[in-house]
C-alpha cells in the first residue's frame, strides 16, 4: 500500500473536520415518520369531513397504515436488493474490463484526471501505480467513474424494517383519538391537535439531525401535513356532493 | 486544462461503454406509481371487506391519493430543496478551507489517492497540479472526498411535480371501478383484476427499465400489491370486530 508522508500525516492529525452524516438509520425514521403523521391523519381528516363515523375512519386509517407500512418497507427492500444486484453486475462488469482491455481503462482513468487540469506527465505515474495493483484498480474505476458504493447487505432488511416501523407509529398518532373518542367530530379536533403538536416537534428534530433550521424544518413539516389534510378534506367533501 | 493524449482518446473512441442510468425522472415516475397503484387499491379492498359503501371506498381512496400526492411530491420538493442547502453549504466550507489551510486540504488529497496504493512519489504531482488550480481543486474534493453532486436548480421542482403526479395516475386505476360500479363487491373484483394487470405491467417495465429482470420484477410488483391488499384486508376485518 502507498503511505501517506510523515508532515501529511500529522496535518491530517491536527485538523479533523466536521462534516455532517445523516445516517441511514435516521434517514429512514425519517421517511417513514414523514409519510405516516401526514397520510393518515390527512384521511382521517377527509373521512371526518365527510360525516363518516369514528369506526369507519379508524377502519380506514388503520387499512391505510398497514398497506402503506407494506408498501414503503417492502418496497424499499425490493430496491435495496436490486441496487445490490446492479453494483455486483457493474464490479464483475469493470473486473473483465481491467482484465481485457486495460488500455482502454487506463484511458478511463487518464480521463478522469485530465479533467481537474492535471497533465498527462503529472498523472502517468498514477495510471501506473494503479495498473500495477489489480485491486486497488477496481476499486478507483467503481468509486472514481461510476460512482457507486458497495452496498452492506444487512441494510436492506434494515431499511425495510426502520421504515415500516416508523410509518406505523407515525401513523398511530393521528388514529389514536379515534380509538377511544367515539363522536368522530370530538375525534378529529384531538387528531388535529396532536398531530400538528407531532409534526412540529418530529419536523424540529429532523432539522436538527440533517443540520438545516430546526424551527423552519418544523414548520414545513407542520405545513404538509395541514396542505395534505386539507385537500384530503376538499376532495372528500367534493366526492360527497 | 489539461490534455488527453491523443493514443488515450484513440483508445476511448473504439470503447464505449454501456453502462446503464434510470433517469431521475424515470426514478420519480418508479416512485409515485409503485406506491400509488399499491396503497390506494389495498385501502379500497380493505374497505371493501368491511362491507364499506362505493361512496365510502371512492371518498377514502380519493382523499388517500390527494393526500398521498402532497406528502411524497411537497416532501420530496423540500427534501431536494435542503440537499441542495447542505451542497452550497459544504461548497463555501471547502472553499474556505483551500483558502485558510492548503496544506491540510493537500494532505487530504494525498490521502484519497494514497488509499489506491498511489506512492508520495507518483500523487505528488497530481497534488501540485490541483494546488495551481483552485476551481477543479474545489471540484476534486466535492467529487471525490465529499463525493457531492452538484443539484440542479430545476431538479427539485421537476421531481416533486413527476412524483405527485405519478402517485395521482397510478391511484386512479384501482378506484375507478368504484367509480363505474355501485356494488362494492363487484367494484372490488373489477379492482383486483384491473390493478393485478397494471402492477405486473408496470413492474416489468420497471424492470425493464432499472436493467433488472422483467419478469422477475413484475412478479415482486404484484406479491407487494397483494401482501399490502391482504394486510389491509386484514386489518380492516380485525378493526370491524
């Protein structure tokens, strides 16, 4: 392997920087939460809106919850899979490529380079460093030219899982007050209330995890849900006449 | 700039390589139409199993779809909205760094190609090149320490509209037997066939188009849109009793 030089070493050492990760996980909390405070709650709305009863909107609601649970979690695991399966395609794909026409590789690799202004005599010494190290090859043309990472493959069921679960207890949110309030009116005025309470704060906290504005992250949160229930509640208002 | 040397571009020429993009639009269009030919239909059968009236089935499913059209279309709109964000932010924080500390950010690309078994002695001038020019040296470390891609302004706009609308047209083929139907029962078995055909066509499209398996793929659509029916199903009887 090559080594980094001792001053680089230590420059590297003094000065840590501080990107912001997301991380998958709370990524998909955070889709799953999303889509499950505001469908649900913007259907039971609706429902309301349209004089159903409470058992009627919960029946909905809790149908809803469950196919949308499905839906997005496998859904997701089905892509998951299936970006797995293009990656391995791709990797066997440039491994026969190194190993047939490496010339035109190395043009690849010459190409990449030429792009940032470096001289063919400033980057030849790469292009053979990187010829005479198969692996290393690989793994520069997967990163460096088709941008693609290798996927873990315990993610996917993980991803599937994270989401699902997140839609349901987003979605148990809004339907809650339905459950024990039996007059369907009296209902929706608590689901309104703890729903854009739910948003507020659950539109706070992805602000603060993905580093933008948590007060306006909150805000917009809050506001989809009240344009998504509103048109649900226009639409089965006008579905009704 | 630098020059690809001409037996490079030779080279480049005779080899083109293949390799296989969905489009981002064709991406959202996967999106929308997945969740809407699955949630929708899985509602309205759900509905259907609690004996629930058209009208009530035609209500729900209309306002789960104008809800479900606002959550993922606004909430994509934002999310590629605060990614585009976190890019400028990452860009004038790169920036700064070239100009405060070169010689971390030096150490930084030493590092990256050090990682391809590149010796001090062959990365030094690609080092030096990047160092003489600051634009693509900003471009290499968004490129290949950050590994971001610049947004496109447009992109944001383009994806919300695609999404919503693609979760709007795929909605609307399990509900309109509701529409044309007035016996549930009945509607619901026009349902089920009409959107059976429409998630087997779509999913070997969509396999067709991501380079996976067609067949494979539109069997995967459909068992998501029947495990999601059969849940909702389900969960509607269960709530009923």
């Amino acid at each position: 392997m090559g080594t980094v030089c001792e001053s680089d070493k230590y420059l590297l050492n003094r000065h840590t920087e501080n990107h912001f990760t997301a991380g998958e996980i709370v990524r998909d909390v955070i889709i799953g939460v999303s889509d499950g405070l505001t469908v649900p709650f913007a259907l039971a709305a609706g429902l309301s809106g349209a004089n159903a009863s409470s058992s009627i909107i919960l029946t909905a609601g809790i149908a809803e919850v469950a196919a949308g649970a499905i839906s997005m979690g496998l859904g997701g695991y089905l892509a998951a899979k299936s970006e797995a399966d293009h990656y391995a395609r791709e990797l066997r794909r440039e491994q026969e490529e190194i190993d047939t026409i490496p010339d035109s590789e190395a043009a690849e690799v010459a190409e990449i380079l030429a792009e940032y202004g470096v001289e063919p005599h400033e980057y030849g010494p790469v292009v053979n460093a990187l010829r005479k190290n198969p692996q290393a090859w690989l793994d520069f043309m997967m990163k460096f030219e088709l941008r693609l990472e290798k996927p873990d493959p315990k993610r996917a069921l993980q991803s599937a899982f994270t989401i699902a679960i997140a839609y349901v207890v987003g979605g148990s949110v809004p339907l809650l007050p339905y459950v024990f309030i039996r007059v369907a009116q009296k209902a929706l005025v608590a689901s309104v209330i703890v729903t854009i309470l739910a948003l507020l704060i659950f539109g706070f906290a992805k602000g603060y995890f993905t580093g933008n504005k948590p007060v306006w992250s909150a805000l917009q949160t809050a506001l989809i849900g009240v344009v998504a229930s509103a048109a649900a509640f226009g639409m089965a208002k006008a579905v009704q006449s």
